[in-house]
C-alpha cells in the first residue's frame, strides 16, 4: 500500500472518529435534555395549560419599573417606547430609558416619546458612551432607587428590555401575578424572521427550542437559570440586596454578558427563578418578547462571538461551577460552555466528510477494496441517528412557534448556523485573550430595527 493512500486513510479515519466521539457524547447529551422533557411533559407538571385567564389575580396591582438600555439607538427606541405604552395593559408602570450624553439622536428620539407619555423617563448617564450594558442598567437603578425613595414608593419589581424589543400586551400582568414569592421571573423570546434571511431564521429555530425545551428542564431540574436580558422581571428586593454587596450597583458592568451571571448569582443567593410560558387567553398567542435579531453573517457572527466569549470563556473564570454536589447545575454549566469545544467538533466533521470519500475514491481508483472498520461505522450509524433526533426536535419546536412553513426552512438554517459558529469562535478566542489583557469593556452591539406595527395590539403575536 503506498505512502499517499495509507495518508488519506489515517486522516479520514482520525477526523472521522475524533468528530464521531464529539458529536456522541453532544448527541447524547442533548437526547437526555430531551428526554427530562417529554417525560415532564408526561407527568402534567409542566405550565402547558397556563394561560391569562387562569393566573392568580393579586389584590394590589404590583409597580415596576421597566429598564430599557439605550447606546446609537436612534432608529428604533422612538417605535419601541411609542408601542410599549400602547401596547402594555397593567395600571402601574415606568419606563427608565438610559441614554448617554454623547448620543444626542438617541436622546431627542427617546425625548420625542417621553414629552407625550409621563411615564417615560429618560435617564442620561454621567460617562460618555459607550461603556457596557451593565453599566447603564445601573445610573438606571440609582435614578429608580432616587425617585422611590423621593416619593415614597416602592417599586416591586424591575423589568428589563432591549431598545428593539417588541413587548407583549399581558406582560406585565403576567409578571404582576407570578412575581410574588419570586426572586426572578423570565418569558420567553421569540425572535422575529426576516424573510430572505436564514441568518435571521436561525436565531428563531435556536430560541424556539432553547426555550421551549431546554429553559424548563433547567427550572425542573432546579438549576441556576441564566436570564436572556429581555423580558424578565427581578425582584427590586433581591436587586437591592445584590447592590449592598457590590457598593450600591446590582448590575456588574464588568460582565460581556452580565444577564447571563445575573442568574446564576441570584440562585447563589438562594432566590426563586421561574421560566413562565403563558398563553394570552384573548388570541392564543404566547406572552414573550418578539425582536428582530441580525440578518447578515457578519452581524450574527459579532453577536454569536460574544455570547460566547461571555458565558463560555469569561463566564466560566468569573462564576465557577457553583456550590458542590449540585450536579443538576454543575450539568447545565457545562452545556453553557461546550460552544467552542462544539465548533473544534464541528469544524473536524466537516473535514472528515471530505476526507472519507475522498479516502474512498481514491482507494476505487486504485481498484483497493474499502477499508473496513466497524468501529467507525458503528459511531456513524450511531450519530447519524441521534443528529435526525436533533433535528426532528428543532423542526417541532419551530413548528410549534412559527407555524409549518418555517419548520421546514429550519433545516437549510441549521446549517446556516454551524457556520455563524465556526466564524465566531476564532473571534471569540482572540477578544478572550484581548481581555485577560486588560482590554477595557464596550458595549460591542449592532444596529437594530423595530418592525413596522400595523395594528398595536395583534401585530407580531404568532
């Protein structure tokens, strides 16, 4: 046998086998998620039939307080502070929107609606922007601290929102009745799809099931949940006891990803979280947060970059493992940070499928007969099944928010989003690195658009 076909042979054995063995132990550790959920599913335990009607009715209306965390975002928080007091149906609410000083659109945008509505009040902060998302989320909780204390309220919880978000019209109601006993309460995000963008589209596959499968079997399983920065509610209490250890300043704006550790930190304390999917008992449609995520690949790949950078790099040496024999949460960590090991996985199957019919062609050529081995077809075999798993999942998570047609449209996007992957993770590693240098922290954002609402109240609600 020569020297080129015994090459060809042992990398597309090695490739193959290294990929097979990552993509196993992923495939069954993603099937086991599955599997805590169709049997929680089964039990009736789980919030399937919560809707709006069935929700307690508290006997005083709860205040809150809604922070909207604003940098360049002059195109769309005119629109989303115009369509959250149309659309928000609770007596008791104040929007906090903060901007900088160096941002004059977005504060005359932010203005425009304010000077028609009392209950908007826009915020600039002290320090030209932009700093980090963390760190206006706090001149926000020192202006709502300041006015609570001057007018003798007290506000109940904090609800927190993106500049683009496009807000639920039993939201709060939602909140009002399920805050109470409550450190933390999270709805879910249905990202909007551009159409044309199976950039756009993967995002909403990839939410579809990170929160309708995987968020509840991380609060069944009484893990740490981490909080997705829109569209939960955290009780001002539990706020106010973070900020007394961190010298008055609940959010850390030393954080990529400070709503991330949010969660974990307010499990850490001992606080409640609970992942609430309610349908709105008038229409159906699910009480969450709908946006318009980036449509490009070069949009999505900074986003992705610093997700990962945050939760799977700098995360991990900031929060740890958590407390000891929480094996639960020690597992749902480590599904956190197996982004970039997920990538060198991926990005070594994807040299495997070249090499093996190459391996392969190149044996026929030479009229050698196929290499046999049977470990090698079995992990095959083996991961081929559990990936058709994985994908009859996404399909029927996607279904289920989207309808059919995008269901089938999730099978070319699951590609699209290996790809936004493999080029974030490069870009990932070298701003980690960058960091453990001492790079000061920015708010790495991109630009955003707020969808066109026809009708205030039934638009975007699929």
């Amino acid at each position: 046998m020569d020297v080129l076909t015994l090459g060809l042979d042992a990398a597309a054995r090695e490739t193959m086998l290294f990929a097979a063995t990552g993509l196993l132990i992923g495939g069954i550790d993603d099937l086991l998620i599955d599997l805590c959920f169709i049997g929680h599913r089964l039990s009736g335990r789980d919030d399937r039939g919560l809707r709006t009607d069935t929700l307690p009715v508290p006997a005083t209306p709860a205040t809150f307080a809604v922070f909207v965390a604003a940098w360049d975002e002059q195109a769309v928080i005119g629109g989303m502070l115009s369509a959250a007091v149309r659309r928000f149906e609770h007596p008791d609410y104040r929007i906090y929107v903060g901007v900088y000083p160096n941002d004059p659109r977005t504060i005359a945008a932010a203005r425009a609606v304010a000077a028609t509505d009392a209950r908007i009040r826009v915020i600039v902060g002290a320090r030209a922007g932009p700093t980090t998302k963390a760190d206006c989320l706090n001149t926000l909780w020192t202006a709502l601290v300041r006015d609570d204390r001057a007018e003798g309220r007290t506000t109940t919880a904090v609800v927190l929102h993106d500049a683009e978000d496009v807000v639920h019209p039993a939201e709060l109601i939602v909140f009002d009745s399920l805050i109470r006993g409550q450190a933390v309460v999270q709805l879910p995000v249905l990202p909007l799809i551009r159409r044309g963008s199976l950039v756009s589209g993967h995002y909403a596959d990839e939410f579809a099931y990170a929160h309708s499968v995987q968020q509840p079997v991380r609060a069944m399983l009484g893990a740490a949940m981490p909080l997705a920065g829109t569209g939960c509610a955290i009780a001002t209490a539990m706020l106010a006891g973070i900020a007394a250890e961190r010298g008055g300043a609940p959010f850390d704006a030393s954080s990529l990803t400070e709503d991330y550790e949010l969660g974990l930190h307010v499990a850490a304390r001992g606080g409640a979280s609970r992942f609430a999917r309610v349908r709105d008992s008038r229409d159906g449609s699910l009480v969450a947060v709908r946006a318009y995520f980036p449509d490009t690949l070069t949009t999505a790949t900074r986003q992705k970059a610093r997700w990962m950078t945050g939760i799977a790099l700098a995360g991990w040496d900031r929060t740890g493992w958590g407390e000891t024999g929480a094996l639960a949460d020690h597992w749902m960590r480590m599904r956190d940070r197996r982004a970039l090991v997920s990538v060198l996985v991926l990005a070594v199957a994807y040299a495997a499928v070249l090499l093996w019919p190459l391996a392969a062609g190149w044996r026929w050529l030479r009229s050698m007969p196929p290499a046999d081995d049977r470990l090698a077809d079995w992990l095959l075999l083996t991961t081929s099944l559990l990936l058709g798993w994985r994908l009859m999942m996404r399909i029927v998570c996607t279904a289920r928010a989207y309808g059919r047609a995008e269901a089938c449209w999730s099978l070319p996007r699951f590609f699209i989003g290996n790809l936004v992957s493999l080029i974030a993770a490069p870009r990932a590693l070298h701003r980690y690195l960058k960091l453990l240098r001492g790079e000061t922290l920015v708010w790495d954002k991109t630009a955003h658009v707020f969808p066109d609402l026809v009708d205030p109240r039934t638009s975007v609600t699929a």
